[in-house]
C-alpha cells in the first residue's frame, strides 16, 4: 500500500511539473509574440505618425500663407479704398476682412487636413 501511494505520488508529480514546464513554454510563447506584435505596432504608429506630423507642418505653412496673402489683399483694398475718399469704409474693412480671411484660412486647413487623413489613411 505505502509502495503504490509512493508510485502515485511520483507519477502524479512528474505529470504535475511536465503540465507546468508546458504551461511555461506556452507563456513564455505568448509573451514573445505579444512583444513582437507590440514592437510591429509601435512601429507602424510611428510611421502613421511621422506623417501626420508632416501633413499637419504643411497645413500650418499653407495657413501661414494664406494669412499673409490675405492681410496683403486686405490692405491693397484699404488703400484702394481711402484714394476713392471711402476712409471710414476702408477702416472698417481692414479691421473685418483679416476676420473674415482668418476664418476662411482655418476652413481651409481644417478642411485639407481632413483630406490629407483621409489620403493617408488609403496609404
């Protein structure tokens, strides 16, 4: 009887730590492949964001642009304004028109950001 308890015990233990060196082949398994998935990941995200940041630097200097275009044509039209004797009309309006271009300028930024997302996206 002691003989066969003892048996049991050792087949049961050796049975025991073979499930346990499997379970921790399995995990160290699963561990390497999550990490090798979340190196790929880090990288494609970097990738998405390498280019979003160059979208979003070429929005910013179209804006940028446009602002100073629209400031210029602001200003070519007050001085048109004030030679044809419209001096309050020009004030007024060199104080909305950099407004009004403003708002047009973040539209249009808005708006090609939106798209460049949507191009890259399609990437």
């Amino acid at each position: 009887m002691v003989g066969q308890v003892t048996t049991n015990v050792v087949k049961e233990s050796s049975i025991g730590l073979a499930n346990v060196a499997r379970e921790g082949g399995i995990a160290i398994n699963n561990v390497a492949t999550k990490l090798h998935h979340a190196g790929k990941d880090t990288g494609d995200q970097l990738s998405r964001s390498t280019r979003d940041l160059e979208d979003a630097a070429t929005a910013i200097y179209r804006y940028s642009i446009n602002q100073i275009t629209s400031t210029q044509t602001a200003v070519s039209h007050a001085e048109q304004r004030f030679r044809e004797g419209k001096v309050i009309d020009a004030m007024f309006h060199l104080a909305v028109e950099p407004l009004q271009a403003t708002d047009d300028n973040l539209a249009s930024a808005a708006q090609e950001r939106v798209l460049s997302r949507w191009l890259s996206s399609r990437r």
